[in-house]
C-alpha cells in the first residue's frame, strides 16, 4: 500500500502541524518532530493523538532514511 503523493503533501503532524513522512514498511505516517506514528488502516490515516504511537531512537534512525 502507498499514500497519495497529493495526500501526503496536505497532510500534517495533529500535535505540531508538521510534515509527515509515509513509512511504508510499517504501513504508517511519521512524524519527525514530535517522534510520533500514526496508523493507517485500509488506507485511512488514524491522525489522533491516542492512536499515535512514541518511537525510539532505533526507529528514528530508520525513518531518517526515508
């Protein structure tokens, strides 16, 4: 699965209004900023706060690279 290019463009961070980065790997939507992972379910992105998820360090590291 993939997001829209045109999609991913208008879409932001709901905590800071940053950019988001598709990670496709994990089927989810990063945000560099606030170190967050949003879910996207049958291709709907679950953009709230209590669906986000923390990542660590390692998992940074790994969407810096995309």
């Amino acid at each position: 699965m993939t997001i829209n290019a045109n999609l991913l463009a208008i879409l932001a961070c709901p905590s800071c209004k940053g950019k988001l980065v598709w990670n496709a790997e994990k089927t989810e939507l990063v945000c560099r900023g606030e170190q967050l992972a949003y879910p996207v379910n049958e291709g709907i992105p679950a953009l709230l706060a209590d669906a986000a998820r923390s990542l660590n360090s390692e998992e940074m590291k790994k969407v810096d690279s995309l």
